[in-house]
C-alpha cells in the first residue's frame, strides 16, 4: 500500500475522540480514516499512567496493523502521558511503521493557547490524569519562546457524565461548572484549554459562564496541524473522505453521542477486539 | 485446602463493592475474604452486556483460582446480566469449584424490597445497564409471592462520578437527584432500592429527599444471606476476619474511597493482571 492510499489513523479511548474526527474530516475532506474508539475500556481519564499506556500501546498495534501513515492520538489523556509509548512502538515494528506520524492534541493546543493568551494567563481543564500530568503546563512553558504565562488547571471530571447524560444546560451542569470554574476565573485567565474530547459540547455553556475567555478547542488546534504533516508527505492521489469506525464495545447510547460528537450521522461501527490473535497474523 | 479454611471471594468492577464487604465482614467476621476490584475496566455500568459477561467470567476466573468456597458478586450491573455465566464457569472447572457457591446482589435486594413494601410500589435506581437489564423488576416479580407489585426504574449514571468526586451533598448534586428521583416520588414509591454498590454512600441525601421511603441497601441483604449459605456449609474452624485486597489497576482516588466505601482504613490492594498465562498453571 503506498503512502498515498494509507488511511489517517485515530483513537481515543471511547468516542470522545468524534469531535476531533469532525475537525480532521473538515480540513482533509479527501482522506480515508479509520477510527478507533476503545469502548470496552473507556474511560481512561481516572486510571494510573502505567495502564493507560498499556492499553495505548494496543490500540497503537491495531492502527498500525492497519497500516495508518499518521496515528492521531484524540484522546487527552494518551496524549498526556503515553505519545512516546506510541513512538517507541512503532519503531520496534520497523517496516512502513517508521514512516507513521504520531500526533497528540496536547502539543496544537498547547501552541494555540500560548498565541492566543494576551495576558499570558491561560487555563487548563481536562480528566483527572490529563491534569494530574500537567502535560498542558509543561508543552506551554516548553513552546513559550520567553513568553510569561500563569497557568491555572482543574479537573473536572464530572463534565464527560454529564456530556454523556446529555445534560449540557441544566441547572445542575451550571453549577458543577460555576464550581469547576470559579478558581479559574478568579484567576482572571483569557485563554482556556479545552483538555477534553468531549468537552467542546460544553461550549455555549462555557462561553456564558466566561464570556471574555477565549476556548481552545483541542480538536480543531490538531486537525490543523495534522493537515500541514500529511500535507508534507503527499501530494496526489487524494480520494472521497471516508470513515471506518470501530469500536471494542457497542454501547446503547452510541448512535446519539456519535452524531452529537462528530456532528452528522454515522453508519454502525464495527466491534472489535484489541487481542492481536486476532489480527496480528497478517502484519 | 479444606471448606472451612477456604477463603470468600467477592468482586465488583471496581472498589463500589467494598460498601458490600463492609457487610459481609459485620456478619462473618471470622472469615478470609478475597476482594477483587477491576479498576482498570471499572465502570462495566455503560457497557453492553456481552462485554460485562466477558469481563465476569475473567474476574470469576481469578476468584476460583484462589480457591474460593464462595463468590459474592457484588456489582449490580455482573448480578443483573452475568450470574449464570459465572456459575456456568464454575461447573466447567469441576473440582472444588463445583462447590463454590455464586451470589449476587439482586435477588437478596429483590427479596427484601419485597418483603419491606406495604403498598408494592418499589422503586429501583442503578446503573444503566442494570436498569436496561430490568433485572430488579423480573426478580421481584419471580418472588412475590402473589402480592401486587408495581415497579418503578431510573437510571442514575451521574451518582457514581458524584460519589467519587466526594460531592455528596452538594446543590448540584441534589438538583440531580430531585432530577432522577421525581417519577419515582411521583409514582409515590414506599421501597427503593439502590441498585449500585455507589449509592449507599447518598443515603443520607436520599433519605432527606424521599423521607417517607425505605431505602434498601443490597449491600446488607446479600450479607445476611450470604452468611447463612455459608453457615450451611461449614461449622467449624473459624479464624480472625482478613480482606485481601487486589485491583487491576491502582488509580490515585483508591485510599480515599476505599475508606469511605468500607468505613475502615484498608492496606495498599495488590494490583493483580487477570490474564490467565499470569495465574492458572497452578488451577
């Protein structure tokens, strides 16, 4: 399989990872991608770092059995503390696999927070893992090119149940979200990083409790600078966009959080299995 | 290893259950029990009952390797839609493991709702595949004896993410459950059960909401029937209580909840895989 006709390759840990998706089909509307969502374990956000990378690892492996020429990593979580668990394996696979991109959302989003921040005060929220990293802190101070920055995090784990709820503006979201955002705004931040798949569904929300912040949205930040990578490897060849979605376990509510998320409907994923007894055999 | 010095499995998908250990060390205090928690797949709530089936029987698997005389399973979502996996498991072993008793949480909650409702107007709360299973409503109807039942379930998925960030009785928290709890009120439940090892820990919440309601902890039912199957069984050689603790993955909130869920300081669990190749040479 040439360069060319590699799928762009995209995981999450569950289907937060659709509204990353929803920006890479935007700006690469000719590219075949097949995505990734590992259901059967999500969410990631609330385990150790050991695990997350054992199971980043895995999904790694069913992409590149896929034979992906870029693997974007959706998933803040992953991101934070497994992108270079991710590198190193693809390197032990040799073959096309060392020719497979790797991009996280921390790194974009990070870059677009630094640029868009007048005052250099910007926040963070995210799972309790992405936080607990402080990946976000770290990209911003290490691409700040001396700019001064007062970073500000919070967890706030109670926004992914609430998504997946579908409780975006009850009063009781409002005052979880006061709650979350109070030492934020008191910190009088201009720039929030959205360090959450599913946390761009809270928008408006967000935009009414902050109205002077400006929200980066991780997703779009990545889909951006994917584009520019696979631009930089391939220039013909392009072909309709298409989707192949799978996912490690069918849950009732996917067909609505799938449309909400990726933002027109989608065709039933495919359930799958990470165990590489069954796939591995014709890497 | 003889009956009476074989040790009492219990298992939940992650450390909810320990709100049922609780219970089970009040009533048997001289036994050994074994506790295992999959905290690196926790919360099996959202997922469909295939993978919850795979998951029990990887747990089950675990248990019987330690030789366990019985299995209390004490996640609602395992009881509801995997019990007759486990106990087809079980049999498959023969051995000792022919003697391993299998108990869930929702015919002894089932039982007490029953017996404990005057009007047969019983509410039932749990996860959303515990409630989707309608495993509490066919339970009750299996045992009613001829009494008139009429059943009323909600999903609650956000009380668990409420619980183990610690916001009991926060505002949002109770305009959730005013949200959740209003048809049952409206149906003017006398019995609720709560059918999630979480929810015990809102009890006081609960109670303030639903003043006139009895609350069944299914926690406490199981214990007490678990204590006379066990009674049954075995009439001497008791020793002190001990709880082994094992998990598949330590996540940083463990210490906290643990103590919360079992009302007592625990020791640090063991993180354990449940892949086979790690333990069953010596079945």
């Amino acid at each position: 399989m040439t360069s060319h006709t590699r799928p762009i390759g995209v995981f999450d840990s569950g289907i937060g990872g659709l509204t990353v998706l929803k920006h890479l089909t935007k700006v690469m509307p000719d590219e075949h991608f097949i995505y990734l969502g590992d259901t059967a374990r999500v969410p990631y956000g609330n385990r150790s770092a050991d695990t997350v990378r054992t199971y980043a690892q895995e999904c790694a492996r069913f992409l590149a059995h896929h034979n992906v020429k870029m693997m974007v990593v959706a998933c803040n979580t992953v991101s934070a503390v497994a992108l270079d668990t991710i590198e190193h394996y693809l390197t032990t696979l040799g073959g096309t696999h060392n020719r497979t991109s790797v991009i996280g959302v921390i790194d974009p989003a990070a870059r677009a927070a630094v640029s868009t921040s007048v005052s250099g005060r910007i926040g963070v929220i995210g799972t309790r893992a992405t936080i607990a990293s402080d990946a976000y802190a770290i990209a911003m101070r290490r691409i700040s090119n001396g700019k001064e920055l007062s970073i500000h995090s919070r967890a706030c784990p109670l926004f992914v149940p609430l998504v997946e709820e579908g409780w975006t503006d009850t009063r009781a979201t409002r005052l979880i979200a006061e709650e979350y955002l109070r030492p934020l705004i008191a910190q009088e931040i201009d720039t929030l990083v959205l360090g959450c798949t599913h946390y761009p569904v809270l928008t408006p929300l967000l935009n009414e409790l902050m109205p002077n912040v400006a929200l980066v949205d991780c997703g779009a930040c990545t889909a951006v600078e994917a584009a520019h990578i696979v631009d930089a490897q391939q220039s013909e060849g392009l072909h309709r966009t298409n989707i192949d979605l799978y996912v490690t376990d069918i849950t009732p509510a996917f067909g609505m959080l799938a449309r909400q998320f990726l933002g027109m409907p989608v065709d039933d994923p495919v359930r799958v299995t990470l165990d590489p007894a069954h796939f591995e055999t014709s890497l």
